[in-house]
C-alpha cells in the first residue's frame, strides 16, 4: 500500500475508541475533509439556517454520487494484483488471439504486465489526488482460487482493477451488482474492507447487495459463442439476442449511466431486461430505462458506448448509435448526443477484452474537466473543442486487466443533489410505463 494511502487509512477512527478518534481521526482525517465540503456547500450570500442545516449534514456524508459529471471528490481506485485470465465458461468467450503464447491457458497473468499497469493505475491515483479527489483502493485477494457454489464451479477468478463493474453508486447507496461471469462472482471481496468504513463512518450510507443470481446453465443461451461471422453477431445483438437469458435479474453495473433521477440501462451481453425491473423497483424513485446500441457485436459495458461529459451533452460511439425512437427523450430534454471521435489506435493492446473504443472511457471530474488516456489525440481534440479541459493520463498498460480509466474507478462521492435532467418523458424506453 502506499505511504499516502497506508497513512490514511490507519488515520481512520476505530469504533470503540472515542478518544483516539477525537485527538487522532477527527483532527487528522475528518477535518480536511469536512472543511472543503462546508465551503463547497456554503453559499455565503444566501445562509439560512435550512441551508446551514443541509450542508453541516452533507458534510458528514461520506457516500453520494448521483451522475456521471458532477464535482468528484472521492473514488475507488482499482488494482491489477493477482488478476488471472479465467477458463472459458458460458457467459464469455476468451478472446485470446490464435497466435499468443496464451492461447488455450489461463490462470494468473505475467508478473511485468501486472507491474506496469500498477504502476499505471498508481499514476492515475497521483493525478486525482493532485487535483483534490481522494481515493480508495480495494483489497485484492488471490484470484487464482476455484470456485465452487451448489450451482457451478469455475477453476479461476478475474481480478479488482475494474471497480466499475461490481459497483453501482446511486446516491446514498453503493449495490453490488448481480454480473452474469461465474469468476467474478466474488469479485466484491475485494471492496468489502471500504464497504465496512464508509459503513462506519457515514450513517446514511446505504451497503446493499442485488440478489445473487445462480448462475447454472439455465442462465445461458446455449452455444451462444460458436463460430458465426461478426454479420451474425451484429444482427444478433440487434434483436436483442444474448448470451444471458432472462432465467434470473443478471446485470454488471457498468451498463448503468446515472444521470440523476432517470438510469439508462444497457441491454446487452451483461445486462437483462429482468435486473432492469428489479432495478426500478429496488429504486422507486428513478426512473429505469432499457437501451441497447446496434452495432456492437459484443455490447459489454455503457462507457466505451454513450458516455456523458456534461449535463445535456453525451458523447456517442459512432459505429454503436443509439436508436432513432430511443434517442427522443434525450432530444425532447434539449441534450445534445454527439459522435465521439475515432479512436487512435487500430486495435488494442495484447491480451486486452475491450475494443479500441475504450478511447472514449474517460473520467469527468466535473462540467469542465475530464481525464482521457494520453495516447489519443483525437478523443482529447473533441473534447477541447466540447469546451473540456483535458487531463491526459498514460493507461493503456492497464487496458487487458478490465478496461479503461472510467472502468478502473467507481464513485464515492460526488457534489450534488438527485435532478430531474428528463422533466418531459417520452414513451419508449422507460422499463416502467
Ligand atoms: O468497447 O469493448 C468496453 C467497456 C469496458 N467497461 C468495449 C467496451
């Protein structure tokens, strides 16, 4: 663990031990971060004591992140320890090229490449840190383990670089996702220690689990990966055939782009119609809503897909657009979707699962600064033009270990109330009508 984080971490009060936590966790830990989230809410024209109120308990918040663009203030950060590549299994297909060294092996992957993206990932925690965010890391544990449940057994696990796709952060509550990969299925290990201290630490926090799926072969189409053309593939995904069923709510939480009171589900690989019911009614609130982007022959994931910088502005894959009769509601709302530019590079690094789009899979900092991975020129010349400062941070070492840099975090917090971005709704998307 480094210094900064180690320091951090033991700064933190224990339950059980007022005094320390008055003389050591409070005036270490506490007060640097209450002080700049006062100021942040304090808008000194304007103090009631309604508002007074409002921010002394925002202040104690330690969990609440409603969109994708709001002021980051604290963010897991993921670890490329001990990740493995996972024995094929029904959800997924390896996508190790026919001449690697690898090709038909898994188990842990190469120490050096491990190295490098830790080193690349630990950059990225510098980057943040500098411009003010706080960071958490998770635990990994040795994911080379089997697994094995009444219902399936897998001979490896994955890995914890990826936070993004077991953690879904709405508001108050951060939910463990139900993800449809046996290896991953106890990937939440990894972030159950910061689970437990924000757990401690905030009173409003909400810890939840979705329920845990099964996973049998039930859950599967079968044969879903044999040898078909990308046309095939592409008409499949189309239609809106999966490889997962909708034999149980199955859902990565990736494949959920927050943007306040309305939740955008992707329809895909990963993610079925069923989560997206239990999602609406686990979030009576909200309004969830099924999309799905023609296109892509293996939709995993929203963020290399339909990705928003600011309120009213999405960026766009353009080979994976978002359907006419579902675009209505974003143009019935006045926000704007754009074509996002064409990634640098022709295809991704070695031993990588994602697409060369994870070009767009960029961290929004705020309204007006986003960090984009360093190599690609024309990702970070849009969003300059878009009015974007553009922090750029070298990430393609990380890449095979589960994605790019939107992937490689998960929100804790984010400044910022629940807003109703969609006042007029328009049929079509919503799960409920
Ligand atoms: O385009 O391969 C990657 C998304 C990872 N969260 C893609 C999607």
């Amino acid at each position: 663990m480094p210094k900064a984080h180690e320091e951090a971490f033991h700064g933190l009060p224990e339950p059980g031990f007022a005094a320390s936590w008055a003389e050591r966790g409070f005036l270490r830990f506490q007060v640097p971060v209450l002080i700049p989230r006062i100021l942040d809410y304090i808008n000194p024209s304007f103090l009631t004591i309604t508002e007074i109120t409002r921010t002394i308990k925002m202040a104690k918040a330690i969990v609440n992140s409603w969109n994708e663009f709001d002021p980051l203030r604290h963010v897991i950060v993921g670890r490329a320890d001990h990740t493995c590549i996972p024995p094929n299994e029904p959800a997924t297909e390896a996508k190790i090229p026919e001449d690697s060294d690898m090709h038909g092996m898994w188990g842990p992957r190469p120490l050096d490449t491990v190295e490098k993206a830790n080193f690349q990932l630990d950059n990225l925690v510098k980057v943040l840190e500098s411009r003010g965010v706080r960071v958490d890391r998770p635990t990994p544990i040795q994911w080379n383990q089997a697994v094995q449940t009444p219902d399936f057994t897998t001979a490896s696990q994955f890995g914890c670089m990826p936070p993004r796709d077991v953690l879904l952060t709405v508001g108050k509550e951060i939910l463990t996702a139900a993800m449809s990969f046996r290896c991953r299925y106890f990937e939440y290990l990894a972030y159950h220690e910061l689970m437990q201290r924000y757990f401690d630490e905030d009173p409003a926090f909400r810890w939840e689990q979705a329920p845990r799926p099964r996973l049998s072969e039930h859950s599967y189409k079968p044969g879903y990966f044999d040898e078909i053309t990308i046309e095939q593939r592409l008409e499949r995904t189309a239609t809106l055939d999966f490889v997962t069923n909708e034999h149980e709510p199955l859902f990565d939480a990736a494949d959920v782009c927050r943007l306040g009171k309305d939740l955008f589900c992707q329809h895909g690989l990963t993610t079925n119609r069923r989560a997206m019911e239990w999602l609406q009614r686990h979030f009576p609130d909200h309004r969830v809503h099924a999309v799905n982007f023609p296109g892509d022959p293996y939709p995993i994931h929203i963020d290399a897909t339909f990705v928003p910088l600011r309120p009213g502005l999405i960026i766009n894959n353009p080979n994976r657009r978002l359907p006419e009769n579902q675009r209505k509601i974003f143009e019935a709302n006045d926000w704007e979707i754009v074509d996002a530019a064409r990634p640098y590079h022709e295809a991704p690094p070695p031993l990588c699962y994602s697409s060369v789009w994870l070009s767009m899979n960029c961290l929004v900092l705020d309204h007006h600064t986003v960090i984009v991975e360093a190599s690609e020129v024309h990702q970070m010349e849009q969003m300059d033009q878009l009015g974007m400062e553009v922090i750029p941070v070298e990430f393609r070492d990380a890449y095979p270990f589960g994605g790019g840099i939107h992937c490689a975090t998960a929100d804790v917090y984010r400044q910022g109330d629940c807003e109703d971005y969609f006042p007029n709704q328009v049929p079509g998307t919503q799960v409920r009508r």
